[in-house]
C-alpha cells in the first residue's frame, strides 16, 4: 500500500512538471504528457483504493481489534493527518467532501467547530472551490 501511495505522489510531481512552464499555446506535448501520467494515476488508483476500501471498511476494523485499540488507531490517523494534510484549506475539504454524508457527519464531530462552521465554507472557500466539481456532495 505506501510503495503504491509514493508511486502516486511521483506520477502528482509528474503531472505538476507537465503542467509547468505550459502555456495557452497550442502545447500537444506537454498535454499528452500530461495525459499519460494522469491515465497511469487512473491505473494504479482504483486498484488499490478498492484494496483500502475493503481492508479499512469499518466491518474489517471492528472484526480485527477491539473498542479501546480501534480508538487508539483512530487518534493515531487523526494526529498524522493534522500533521500531513497541509495546507488544511485544501485537504481539509477535499477530504471531508469526500465521505458519503455519514462519515462526513462523524469526522466533522471531531473537529473544531470553527473549522467547520467558519473556516471551511467561509474564510477557505475560494481557495478550495475549483476542487468542488470533484466532490461526493
């Protein structure tokens, strides 16, 4: 799983090269680059967040540890993703509108009211609304 999540973030570094220096100039080139390394995105992403979907579904949690040890994971998740998903105006709503509305309501309870009452659809909106044609809701 984390050799596939670093070949994903190199194809991400890819498609970012691809996309510098390009301007609004007929560029075929640099667009089916581009295009290349976004369809190898699309191979390698599906297999394995079908791969993540079964192996972290809540049934596999609960059915692999106990109460106290799934909220030990979950604190643990909680503290490397407030450490890792920066900046938090952009992953923040990218993960949250990313959950089907009951996990977006449960991971919403454990966060900052203000996060998601003032921060997220106000202070950081323009920031994250180009993502918004990606999202769940």
């Amino acid at each position: 799983m984390n050799a596939t999540h670093v070949q994903i973030a190199t194809l991400l570094q890819d498609a970012k090269k691809s996309m510098s220096g390009w301007s609004y100039k007929n560029d075929l080139e640099a667009l089916r680059s581009l295009l290349e390394t976004l369809q190898k995105i699309d191979d390698q992403w599906h297999p394995h967040i079908d791969i993540e979907e079964h192996h972290f579904s809540k049934e596999a949690i609960a059915a692999a540890m106990i109460e106290e040890e799934e909220q030990q994971l979950t604190a643990a998740i909680g503290k490397h993703s407030q450490e890792h998903a920066v900046p938090g105006a952009m992953a923040l709503p990218f993960v949250l509108f990313n959950l089907e509305a009951e996990d977006r309501a449960g991971l919403a309870e454990t966060m900052p009211p203000a996060v998601i009452n003032d921060l997220i659809p106000f202070a950081w909106k323009d920031q994250w609304a180009s993502m918004k044609p990606f999202f769940l809701e």
